[in-house]
C-alpha cells in the first residue's frame, strides 16, 4: 500500500519560509524585502505554492492582496511549523546555559506570569543572558487544544484539573482568598455564604471549559453568584471590586499585589476552597531534551517560597 503522504525528501522546505513571509506581509514585494530576495525569485515561490495547494493564497482586491480563506488556516500552521523547525536546527547533544540564546515559548495565564514566570525570568537572567523568554496568554480555544499547541510551544503553566495524558511538572501549591472593596459596609470582617448568595461578583472565567475551582465549588453548595462582570485577568480583578459591592476570589499570592494596587481587603472565604496544583505541562518529546530539563529544573526552582510547595 502507497503512502499517502509524500515524503518530506520531495518537498522544497525552503517553500515554508516564503509562505509565511506572504501570508505575514500579505505583499510579495514586501516578503522579497524582509527576506531579502528579489521579487521575481519570490514570485516564483508563490506560484509554486500557489500550484501545490491549488490556491491563489493571496487573492488581489483593488490595490492590494488578501488572504484566501485556505491562506487564513494555513497562517497559524506555518508559524508553528517554523517555530519547531528553529528548535530542531536549535538543539545540540551539549547545551550550555551561560552560551545559549534559545527562546522558550510558554503559554500561562497573568497569575502564573506575575508569579513563578517573572521569577523565572530573573534567575535565568543571571544564569543565562542569552536565554530569552516568550511569555502568552493562554484562553479556552489554547487549553482545549494543548497536545497541538505544546508540539510548537515549550510549556503551559496550568493547575491541575484541566487537563489529561500530558507529562507535567508540579510546581507549587496556592490557596482561595476573596476580595473585597476597603469600604463595602455590606459585609463585616468575614464573609459569610449569605453574603456569598446575596452580594454581586466579578469572575475570571464564567463558561463550561474555562473556570476555577472555587467558583464552581460555590455552584456545588447551591448557591448562584451574581455575576455582573467577567474579566480574563487575574491581576485585574482588584481594578473591578474597589469602590463597589463586588467580590471576588483571586490566588493567595496575588494578595500583597492587590493590597497594593487598589482599596480593596484581602478576607479568608467561608468554605473549605480546594487547594490550586500549579503545574508545568509540557509534549512529550521534551522528556529527555537536555534544554527543557532545564527549564523544568528553573520553574521548579523559580516556585520554592510560593504558597506551599507541591506534593
């Protein structure tokens, strides 16, 4: 039986490059300068990308080029596709930290960021200058599809409960504190779950594959929060309670940072919140890659002194 796919010995590698300098410029005179070709030899990328695909990729409407709806799928792909072709060419038997000047590219929300990633970025800056950090935010669409996305990015910072049949590295463990505005007259010196039932709430995350433990714990003791905003950042939920009735739960190690940025108190929540296991995921053909040890090792490292330790 033939394979169905061609073997990669038969295609022109080269192709890849040019087709995300087009789709990124959608120009061939601008991708022949940022690849500092000429535009006749680029013009001939594109029409042999043009015929392997059996699409115009750049479709032209009035003066300029725009992307074919096929163009549009390919874009993400292509990048990802460069990302670990460089990682491959990047990779050597003997890796020296203090020599290097890889890029890591890890997904986390602001909360892993803020925490154990600007930790991480200050200790490799004494240890490897070269070693340079790509911090992005992750969303649902990216959680949902981490097996796809941790082929073409190093890690994903993500606590436990999420997701499944992926190497992790725990990190450490944080606890449930709730937020609550300096003069909310509404509520004394606790928070009771009458005032959990009855006062407004800002969420992180409000939807069936984006959420947290604790909110969904308040579901489970019947009660229905009042949510009268959503906000996808951790770092910005004190911004959303001062100076209202609001509440909100946010990680024990962003308590000293929302004292500061905003009048709001820190307040212990009345249930029993489960615990957040911050951990590493990471694709498995990092397992013995020596670069990625590494890291694990740095995060790990990074972690001690945040909340507990993990398990």
């Amino acid at each position: 039986m033939s394979d169905p796919q061609p073997p990669l010995s038969r295609l022109d590698l080269n192709l890849l490059v040019s087709l995300d300098a087009l789709l990124t410029e959608r120009s061939v005179t601008r991708a022949a300068e940022r690849l500092h070709l000429s535009q006749p030899a680029l013009s001939a990328s594109l029409a042999r990308l043009r015929t392997h695909f059996n699409d115009p990729i750049l479709a032209r409407t009035g003066n300029t080029y725009e992307l074919t709806p096929l163009a549009s799928r390919l874009a993400e792909h292509t990048a990802a596709a460069l990302d670990a072709a460089r990682r491959v060419f990047e990779s050597s038997a003997e890796w020296d930290p203090s020599q290097s000047t890889r890029d890591f590219a890890i997904y986390g929300s602001d909360y892993s960021v803020a925490t154990t990633g600007r930790r991480v970025a200050a200790l490799a800056a004494e240890r490897a200058p070269g070693v340079r950090f790509r911090f992005m935010m992750h969303n649902p669409q990216i959680v949902e599809d981490a097996v796809n996305r941790l082929r073409s990015a190093d890690a994903l910072l993500m606590p436990h409960g999420f997701l499944t049949d992926l190497p992790f590295t725990d990190l450490w463990n944080d606890r449930w504190v709730v937020l609550a505005s300096e003069g909310n007259d509404a509520i004394a010196d606790e928070v009771t779950l009458e005032d959990v039932a009855r006062l407004p709430w800002v969420f992180t995350y409000q939807s069936r594959s984006a959420f947290t433990s604790a909110t969904r714990q308040i579901q489970q003791l019947g009660i229905e929060p009042r949510v009268e905003a959503v906000v996808e950042s951790f770092l910005l939920l004190p911004m959303f309670v001062a100076g209202t009735d609001r509440l909100a739960l946010i990680q024990a190690s962003l308590a000293d940072y929302a004292r500061d940025a905003a009048g709001v108190r820190v307040l212990e929540p009345p249930f029993d919140a489960t615990p957040i296991h911050n951990a590493m995921w990471w694709h498995p053909v990092h397992r013995r890659d020596p670069e990625h040890e590494w890291l694990r090792g740095l995060f790990v490292e990074a972690s001690a002194g945040l909340g507990e330790p993990a398990a």
